[in-house]
C-alpha cells in the first residue's frame, strides 16, 4: 500500500495575511517593522512619520491596513493618518516609541481580531 504524504496547513495564531500593511513611523526601525510585519505573513510598506504630503495620502490609500507609530510622526500625519480612518482604514497606533512596543502592539491587535472572529489564538489542539 502506498501512503500520500499529508501537508497540514500552518497555523498562525497572530497573522496579517493578506494584509497590505503600511507603517508610519521612525526611519531607524524600519527593518524591525518589516521583520514584524513579513514575519506575520503581511506584505510590508513604510512612509517617514515626519514626511507629510501626496506621497503618505498615496500610500494610506494603497493600505489595507495602517499602523501609525505617534512617537515618531509629525502631527500633520497625524492628520492623513485620521482622514484615511475616517474614510475606512484599519489603523492601530502604536502610542510609544521602540521596535518592541510595536511588536507587542501589533500582536495584541492580531490576537483581539481572531477574538472578535472567534478563532483561537493559542496552538490549535
């Protein structure tokens, strides 16, 4: 008898799949953002926190998702940032500086979205 090996999809407890994930932030944590983001499978894009103008309304409205890191953002930002939420945009903020506190932020985002949908976030049994 032959047997077919069987391949199990990954689980993910914290995923951004399928998420096109614009970060707001600080230039110098730029490739801990991008480890963040790719790490949970999202497809990472970043603007300058204190560049304000066409380019960051151009790459808000290519999000699917925007992390805004307030420590790091001027507050004309601030402002884009707040218009593309009111016109639809997920945004989480990250109300503090340091590429862990925007680790922990996104996970926790991560972790109440699969709450909200009713998926578990621990190893699936």
């Amino acid at each position: 008898m032959h047997s077919a090996a069987v391949t199990l999809p990954t689980f993910r407890p914290f995923s951004l799949v399928g998420e096109r994930v614009l970060v707001v932030g600080d230039d110098s944590h730029k490739v801990q953002y991008r480890h963040t983001v790719e790490e949970l499978g999202g497809e990472f894009l970043f603007h300058p926190g204190f560049e304000v103008g066409p380019r960051l309304d151009a790459a808000l409205a290519s999000a699917t998702l925007a992390v805004y890191v307030a420590a790091y953002a001027a507050h004309g930002a601030q402002d884009h940032v707040r218009r593309a939420e009111r016109a639809g945009l997920v945004v989480i903020t990250v109300p503090v500086a340091g590429a862990e506190a925007f680790r922990r932020v996104v996970l926790g985002w991560c972790a109440a979205r699969r709450r909200a949908e009713g998926t578990p976030t621990a190893a699936e049994p």
